[in-house]
C-alpha cells in the first residue's frame, strides 16, 4: 500500500480490527514491550516488531566498566527483541537510528549540561526519534498505528475534539512527565496496552506467554551514560569530536557570597544536588545554582532551594487548547519525575509557548533544563521547559 500521511488517514480513537493495517510495535528486548506485542498477537491483530538502534555501545570503550550494565537498547536488548518476535512469529526489523539520536539527543543533552542545565535525554528522545522518525518507519510498512511499551493512556474527547494523555494506573510506573512533547498527530496513531495494567500484572502476563524476558530486570540508566557519570560522558564525548572543552572551574560560593572552595567544572554540577561538593561544613550544603558565565556554583541550605515561580518555554499543550495571554489556569504541576504534581496557577503570556508557574506552597529544587508537565487529576494538560 502507498506510503500514510497524518493528513491522509482519519483521526480515530479506534484500534484497526486484524483486517486492516498492522501495527507496529516499538520492542526494546525488555518485558514491556515484548508484552505489548504478545499481548497484540494473542488478540489476533497483524503485529510487525522494529527495533531502533540508538547507539552504538562500542564507542567510547574508556568509558566501559563490568558494572555498566541495566542500559537500554544495548546489543544483548536487540537479541532479545529478535528472540521474542521469532517466538510470537511476526515479522521483524532493526532501524537504524543513530544519526538521528546523536543529533536531536546526544548533542542537545552535552550543550545543555555545559550551558548549566540539566536536560532530560529520554524526553528528547520520545519527541524526536520514537514518536517521530518511528513513525516515519512504521508508514514504511503499511502500519497506521504504533504500540509502545510505556505506562500511559490515550483517550479521545468527543467534546474538545482532542486526544487526551493520561496517567497509568500503576502510579509507580507512570511514564507520562517523558511524554509531554507528543502532539495530537502522533497520541492519534499512538498505542499504551499497558497503561491499565500494573508491572505484576505485566509479567505475570509475560511469564504466561512463555516469552524469554519474562524475568528480564528493568533498565534503570540513559543508554548512552555508563554508570551515570555524566561528566565522564561528555568529557569522552567530546573528545571524541576533537572539541577542546574550555574549563569551567571556577568557585564555589554560598548566597551570601563567601568562597568556600573550588571545583573542576560546572557540568560537574545540577540543582539540588549535595553529594561531590567536595567541601566540609558543619550543615548539609546543596547545590543552588550553577552559571557556566562566572564558572560559579552557588551552594546553601534546603531551604535556599525553595522556589515559588518560574517560567517554562516551548510549551505543548495536549489535552487543552492552552492557557490565554493573560489569563490564567489551575494545574498541578510537577518539576521532575519523582516529584509529586504541586497545586499551581499558570498565566498565560504574550508567547502561547510559554507559561508562567507559580506555586501555591513554594517547591524544592526547581531546576532549569527540566521539564514542567501539567497535570489535572489523572489527565495531562501539557508541558514545557524550565527556564
């Protein structure tokens, strides 16, 4: 069949009976979404598996360690995924997609460290490979609907006319603070078997379909940062490139301006953090604010992290239309992802992109680079970066 386009097809908040399109399912070689696919199979429905390759794990070897382990999307995962789609007998292909993760991923999460903030690699990710170029990879095969592996909902509202991201069941699971960037386009073609479900029940169900991952652990760390040492990462990345990294030592200071030490770079550094400050006092100091500009890494106590309001830009609005130039919203709001949403006012500004937070109980550790996503009950409004 020809190639889809958004505009080409209906919007339909209905799944394709097993007589229409295939759907493609985005298999990580972990047990969520080798359940999905299962799962698609045992309902009868036409299923095609595609693995994306993100990143080649091989580069950067300084950074390898025998406890690197638990990343996603590493060459054992695609083995995995292969071995579960000979099992459930569907089709099966790896896409290439480094290039594209390198350019809207890798490179955007190493200058938004340098400039002093903390980005959110699997946010990016979501926005511009697997809701994005994946669906550009699933037209390639006659598929009009994706089916992922996250804990999520869609819903569509005959009311407002839109497609609706709402929170998991399993609250402990619930990936929808990544998945603030997708647009009405992508959550209409888009599938969460597993949003009703919770992780038990995921892998009963694996364990009753005889998968091989049933028993699979959980990827805990950004596929691209072994271990989490984020300033190895970049310092090797870097490298890599040939770029000679300015230094960003500089002081570390406290509110009130006294010096209290040094450190090795502002990339070292995020918000709130209070372990590797590499000083001694006789009070817990966290991490206040960093400014790549001085080389400054301003430190205090808990409660100088204590934020009111902020602003957050490129904001997506999903479930509503937005909040008007001047108007205002009521939202909970939540500024990362092990955060609990935090009762707020959003006010609309002359930029419908941008909102202005402010809190009704002040918050901990606002940090810039994060994302702030809106959430009402159980529904999403949408979300944005923090200024």
């Amino acid at each position: 069949m020809p190639e889809a386009s958004v505009s080409q097809m209906p919007i339909s908040p209905e799944i394709p009976v097993a007589s229409e399109p295939p759907i493609a399912v985005a298999m990580s070689g972990g047990v969520d979404s080798s359940t999905v696919a299962a799962m698609l199979v045992r309902e009868g429905r036409k299923v095609v598996g595609m693995t994306m390759q993100l990143w080649n794990q091989r580069r950067l070897p300084e950074l390898a360690s025998e406890g690197s382990s638990g990343r996603c999307c590493s060459l054992d995962d695609v083995y995995d995924a292969r071995h579960v789609a000979e099992q459930i007998g569907i089709p099966y292909y790896v896409v290439n997609f480094e290039d594209q993760f390198e350019e809207h991923v890798v490179k955007p999460f190493v200058e938004e460290y340098l400039a002093g903030r903390t980005p959110i690699p699997c946010t990016l990710c979501n926005n511009y490979i697997k809701f994005d170029r994946f669906l550009e990879m699933a037209d390639s095969v006659g598929a009009w609907h994706i089916a992922t592996g996250h804990y999520a909902r869609v819903r569509f509202d005959e009311a407002s006319g839109r497609y609706q991201l709402r929170n998991a069941v399993d609250g402990s699971k619930d990936q929808t603070y990544f998945l603030f960037g997708l647009t009405q386009a992508q959550l209409a073609r888009t599938l969460f078997p597993l949003g009703e479900l919770n992780k038990p029940a995921v892998r009963d169900l694996a364990r009753d379909m005889d998968l091989a991952v049933a028993s699979k652990g959980d990827s805990q760390e950004i596929c691209f940062v072994p271990n989490g040492d984020y300033a190895a990462f970049m310092s090797a990345y870097l490298k890599e490139k040939g770029v000679a990294v300015e230094s960003t030592s500089g002081e570390i200071v406290t509110t009130d301006g006294r010096t209290l030490g040094r450190h090795e770079g502002v990339h070292h550094f995020t918000v709130g953090q209070r372990k590797g400050l590499g000083i001694a006092t006789g009070a817990p100091l966290y991490v206040i604010a960093t400014d790549p500009a001085t080389h400054r890494v301003t430190v205090g106590q808990t409660a100088d992290l204590q934020c009111e309001r902020f602003f957050a830009k490129d904001v997506n609005w999903i479930s509503i239309a937005g909040v008007a130039a001047g108007g205002t919203g009521r939202a909970e709001v939540k500024i990362r992802n092990k955060h609990t949403p935090a009762a707020a006012t959003l006010h609309g500004t002359a930029d419908p992109a941008r909102v202005e937070v402010v809190f009704d109980v002040p918050q901990r550790a606002v940090t810039p680079g994060q994302g702030a996503v809106f959430y009402r009950e159980d529904l999403v409004l949408g979300g944005g970066w923090i200024e």
